[in-house]
C-alpha cells in the first residue's frame, strides 16, 4: 500500500483509467461479437450496419489508445473482408466528395518603393 500522498493519489486515477479502458475494450469486443452474428446469418443490411458499428467501437479504442493504431487497421480490413465476402454493400468506406480547386486570387503588383539615401557620415 502506498504511503506517499503521490502514489495514493496514481493508485485511485490508474484505478478509474483502467475501468474506462476495460469497458471501452469491453463494447468493442461486443461490437466484433455482434458483427460476426450478422455475417452467420443476417442480410446484407444487418451485415452493413453491424460492420458500420464495429468499425466505429474499433476507432474508438484506437483513438483512446485501449488498442494500438495497428492493431486497429488489421481489425478494420478483416471486418471489411468478411463482410465483402458475405455480400454486404461497402458502407464503412463511403467515397469522399471532392473539394472544389480554390479561385486563384490576383495579385496585385505594388509600385516600387523609392529608395532612401544612406546617411552621410562625417569623416
């Protein structure tokens, strides 16, 4: 047991960060559980809504580094997969909208700034 007001204190905090890491990693886990459910034996839109879902528990726990960056990609890209074999459309990875190309503003040419003598030093 801690005696310092210090260690105490990082003994309660790593406490609660270790629950909210726990449920985090929890919902996530619950997240794949329910994807893998559809993909047995749901249609194509339980399919797309529950990898809709999972991907987002698993940025979530990427995002709160419950889970590491890596790690994350590898479990996004086999959910995709098992749900591009089960026939689901593409939800999760909807196709950007470009941007329009900027107006290129005019540039205005300044006068030349007249140059002011240099002092003349006494010799």
């Amino acid at each position: 047991m801690p005696i310092i007001k210090s260690a105490k204190k990082r003994v309660k905090v790593a406490a609660k960060a270790n629950l909210r890491n726990t449920r985090t990693k929890r919902s996530m886990r619950e997240a794949l559980k329910a994807f893998g459910k559809a993909v047995s034996g749901g249609t194509p839109a339980e399919i797309a809504k529950a990898e809709q879902a999972a991907v987002s528990a698993i940025d979530k726990a990427a995002k709160k580094a419950v889970i590491h960056k890596n790690k994350a990609a590898r479990q996004k890209a086999a959910v995709s997969a098992k749900a591009k074999a089960a026939g689901a459309k593409n939800t999760a990875k909807a196709p950007a909208k470009k941007a329009a190309k900027p107006v290129a503003k005019k540039v205005v040419k300044k006068a030349p700034a007249a140059k002011k003598a240099a002092p003349k030093t006494k010799k």
